[in-house]
C-alpha cells in the first residue's frame, strides 16, 4: 500500500502505531528470553517481568485482576478458548444448550456452529431493525440447560452497540455464563467488569494500531473453562505455548495510547461522514443504530448499486473501504449482518463499511464522500435496476 | 497499486463499452436478480436480412467481472450474425479479457448468458418456436455448465462435483460432492436452484450434500 491511500477499512485492521513498535523492539532483541525460564537465568525473569507488567495495564483497564487476563493470538483464538472451553466444561454437568446472536462475528458463529454438529443445541436471536438483541426474547430463551450466552459487545459491520450490562445481569441471575465479543469496542467504550456481570471478554490488539496476532480474554475468576490447547502450562494454564512477549507489551502500549479525546475525534468524522452521504446522495440508507454506535463505524447501503464495483472504483483512486456484498466475501455469500436486520440481498450487495482511526483526518472524509458520489452516480447510469425502481415506485 | 484483476478487466471496467438500454429491442433478457449478488440486461438490434446484431447494449448491476464482461461481449458480438454471436463463450470473454479470477468466473458467465437469452429472444419473436419438450438428466447437466465451482474457476460438470441427478414427477435431486459445511455449500446450492427450477415441468429442486 503507497502513502496517498487514505486506509478506511480500520475495523479490519489498523496501522502500527511507532510508539507501539518502539515500546516492542526491545523484546525482540534484548529480552527474548521465555517468561517461563525465570528460574533458568535473569533473562527469564525480564521477560517474565514485562508480560506481567503487560498484563496488569490491560487488566486494570478493565478494572479486573491480573490472574483474570490471558494473552492469545488474536480474537479468533480467544473466543474459540471461550466458548468451546465452557462447552467442554459444562457438558455433562449440566446441558448443551448455547444462545447466540445472528449477527455475531466469524469466530463465534462459527465456534457455535461446530459445537451444533457436534450435538451441542444452539439458539439464534434474532435481532432488530438496528440490530438489538431482545432483552425479552433472550430471558425465554434460557433454559436450566443453558451453559453458555455470547453476545457481542458491538457489531462488526453496522456498529450497533449492545445493552451488554442487562444481558449480563440476566445471565447472572439465571446463572449462567456470559461471554461478550468487544473485538470492535474495547478502549473505545468503558468496559468495567466490577459494574458489567460478564464472565469472559475476548479483545485485540490490532484494531488499536497495536500488533496483529495478539489478542486477550479476560476470565472471571471460578469460570467453569476446560483448557483444550494442551502443551505447557503458560497463562495461568489456560493456553498453553510460548508466550508472544512482544506482542503483549506492544498490546498494552496500545491500549495506554487510546484516550478519551481520541474517541471524540473519531466519532465526529463518523457523524460528519454519514451526515454528508445521507444529504448529499439519493436512496442512501444508514446502516446500524443512528447514535448507539461505535465511533469508529460508519455503514451505508447505496441502492441499485453493488459494493464490489464501489470499492474497487474507490480503490483506484485511492481510497481503502469494505462492503458486505456477497461479491467481495470469500464465500460469495452477502452479508448476514444486514440479512440480519431485516435487509434484503440488494441491501447487503450495495453496503459499504468506512471505519475510522485516528490517523484519518476531516479532509479524508471529506474527499471520500466526493469521491463517493461520483462513483454511486457512475454506477447507477449503467444500472438496469433503476428502471424497476422506477417501476416499484409508481405502482 | 496492485489490483486482483487484470489491465484489460479494469480498462472495460472504468469506461464500459455499449452501456445502456434500446427502447426497441429486437430482442432483450435479463439473467441473475439482486439476490444472486449480480443482475445484467442485455438488449439487441438485429438486421433481418443478413441476421446481423445492428446494435447491442447492455446494463450491469454488478461487480467488475460481470461489468467488465457485459463491456467485452457486446464488443465481441457487434456485427457478427446471431449465428457466430451464439458461438460467444464465457471462456473467450474471459480470454478476450486477460483471464479472470477463478471466484469471478461465475460472474462473467451470467453476462455471456445474458446474451444468449437475448438471442433466444430474438428467435422466439421471430416465431423460431422452440418446443417444450420434458427435461431430461442430459438437459439438467447442460444447465449446471452454467454455475461455476468459485475454488477453480471451472463449472461443477467438469469439475465432477455432481454425482447424481435424478428427475421424478417434476422433483429434481442432486447429489452434490461437498460438505455441508464447505466455503461455498450456500452460494452453489443457490446457483444450482436458480438454473433449474426455471425449467416448465420442474417444480422442486432438493440438493443432497453427500461427503459429510
């Protein structure tokens, strides 16, 4: 990627942040010693020092012990540790039976999808208009064989941010486990485990300009979780191999780096990005909650168009976005965010994801949203499917 | 910059050739719908006497395979007789265009069908009356030529991903050599249905996925 591209695809990932690297290098060449050789060699004992250091600032950024927080190698491994550990756990204990979202990411939904074809029973929630679990719907659904809830803290695609802290205070008092993917919100929405009942938290690093590969889950002490990566005893037995030193103590420069004001900086080209589409460009659509959203997350469908076309034409002129068209997915399948909320396939095909970092500025959002509405009137001319719009709306 | 398609494919793309629509169509289709990801229109002109496409335009809700491909084959039809326009395979758009991705395939395929159901069109106004006549495994196969395998790029007869077809009281079963739970299960599934369950005398499509 050349310097000219304005990179707005930050919830896919972000750009390393040099004062993450800087806080990095050390551990790669003069403390590279294994935390598990500390009673080996003093070499050990820094490096055993620095990933306690790294997870003492994530844990208390969460307001947990430190013996709460394990490192992974990403949100996928952390979730997959997550659920399929309290699956192993609880099974002959005291059921099968795990509730979810339809809009849940990649890893949790797939996590659970195994686990259903290994007999395990799953529920679904459906969700809103904007993508809201039904708080009510979520209370019937527990049965005394729930083992497990897991329910995202805020959606990937449309942003939509969940009343996490009543679906934990309903799994608490029907007592069971409680897992909450925050991947798209931790540092950049308060996230207290001693005021959110919530059992386990899967987090990145690399959608804070921290390294990728590296990932954390925070587990409530007395969780019921069965350790499944088998090997050493490293993270406090939970997930064995050698720990990533240097990515855990970029992880936590990471985390340190976010603030506040940063958040606000984000939100305000997040307003100002879709304020601009809605008024400026026809037949738009806002997808996700208009507010109750993350503030690094804007997603729009522009109608009779398909999202392929809008991103690569975007591309070529220097702009990096993500759309939920089954074109652009690996599966060739649209995406079940906004078939989720009650969208059709035209919905799903014409939406694009613009995320935001603190790299990005006011113009670049400005530029894109010109860009933009070329590029959407381009592609509606050689439409055909204007005409049967036409043709919907005079009837 | 680096792009996952070729200079001819993005040329096509940026400035598609014969975009458009004509009123007086000699003959016209629409092949795929929104919810299959891509939709193209194809309209013709065609000579009477010398049986020659006049004209050609097409209209792409699409991703740049199929654009790209609606641009290029209305080139390559462009005063050929609907004879040799018929002859206009996928395989010699996409060589036309510097090869496509494999995954794409299936996108560039629709816009090559969307010719020949224009074609076939023509030949029906024209009182060319193609009789109906009862679907048959043979026709079935003919019609899955048509839905790609996204991994290699190449329709799923050729690829052998089809082990049985079995036609019963207009129900039609396929016995599909994937996993359920394989990448792309949903998407050929989908594409399976949506080129046989148009046909007069079928009224079910039931797909079986066998290597479980």
């Amino acid at each position: 990627m050349d310097n000219k591209t304005i990179y707005l695809d930050n919830s896919s990932s972000t750009r390393l942040d040099e004062k993450v690297l800087e806080a990095m290098k050390p551990y790669f060449f003069d403390v590279y010693a294994v935390a598990t050789s500390e009673f080996g060699y003093s070499l050990g004992i820094e490096a055993r020092e620095a990933l306690d250091k790294a997870r003492k600032d994530i844990s208390s950024s969460l307001v947990a012990h430190n013996e709460e927080f394990i490192f992974t190698s990403g949100s996928t491994e952390s979730s997959n540790i997550a659920i399929k550990g309290v699956a192993m756990a609880l099974r002959d204990k005291k059921g099968k039976h795990i509730i979810t979202s339809k809009i849940e990411d990649f890893p949790v939904l797939y996590c659970v999808k195994s686990l259903e074809n290994q007999g395990y029973n799953v529920t679904y929630l459906n969700v809103d208009k904007d993508g809201f679990v039904d708080l009510d719907k979520l209370k019937d659904s527990i049965t005394e064989k729930t083992i497990l809830v897991s329910i995202q803290h805020a959606n990937q695609e449309i942003g939509t941010i969940q009343d996490i802290k009543a679906i934990g205070e309903i799994c608490k008092e029907k007592e069971v486990i409680f897992h909450t993917d925050a991947t798209h919100t931790f540092t950049r929405l308060p996230l207290d485990v001693s005021k959110i009942p919530v059992d386990l938290i899967t987090v990145s690093s690399h959608t804070i300009h921290g390294p990728r590969g590296v990932g954390g889950l925070y587990v409530r002490n007395e969780t019921p979780i069965t350790k499944w990566m088998d090997g050493g005893f490293q993270e406090f037995n939970l997930r064995a191999g050698i720990e990533n030193i240097p990515g855990a103590v970029g992880f936590s420069r990471a985390v340190s780096l976010v603030t506040p004001e940063e958040n606000e900086y984000l939100k305000s080209m997040r307003d100002h990005l879709i304020e601009r589409i809605l008024n400026e460009i026809p037949e738009t659509t806002l997808n996700g909650h208009r507010n109750n959203r993350i503030p690094q997350n804007a997603n729009i469908t522009f109608h009779l168009v398909e999202g392929e076309s809008i991103t690569l034409h975007l591309d070529m002129r220097g702009f990096a976005v993500s759309t939920g068209s089954a074109c652009f997915s690996r599966s060739l399948e649209a995406s079940h965010v906004i078939l989720g909320i009650g969208g059709d396939h035209e919905r799903a095909h014409g939406s694009v994801r613009f995320s935001f970092s603190r790299f990005n500025t006011k113009e670049d959002v400005d530029s894109v949203v010109d860009v933009v509405k070329d590029v959407v009137l381009e592609l509606r001319r050689i439409s055909p499917l204007k005409e049967m719009n036409k043709k919907e709306k005079s009837k | 910059m680096k792009f996952p398609y070729s200079e001819k494919v993005l040329k096509h793309f940026r400035n598609p050739h014969n975009v458009g629509k004509i009123e007086d169509a000699d003959g016209k289709a629409t092949e795929g719908s929104p919810a299959c990801g891509d939709m193209v229109s194809v309209y013709i002109k065609v000579d009477d006497k010398t049986k020659k496409i006049k004209d050609i335009k097409f209209e792409s809700y699409g991703c740049a395979s199929n654009i790209a491909t609606g641009s290029i084959i209305t080139d390559l039809a462009k005063g050929k007789t609907i004879e040799d326009a018929k002859k206009i395979d996928w395989k010699r758009a996409s060589n036309a265009l510097g090869g496509l991705p494999p995954i794409k395939t299936h996108c560039a395929v629709l816009a090559v069908d969307g010719l020949h159901e224009a074609i076939r069109n023509y030949e029906e106004r024209q009182g060319i009356v193609r009789e109906k006549k009862p679907t048959t495994v043979e026709i079935i196969r003919k019609r899955l030529k048509h839905v790609m395998n996204p991994l290699v790029g190449l329709d799923i007869i050729r690829t052998n991903l089809i082990k049985k077809i079995n036609i019963e009281n207009g129900k039609v079963n396929i016995d599909l050599d994937l996993p359920s739970n394989h990448q792309f299960a949903a998407n050929i599934k989908e594409e399976i249905i949506e080129k046989v369950e148009p046909l007069w005398d079928v009224e079910k499509v039931d797909i079986k996925f066998i290597n479980n």
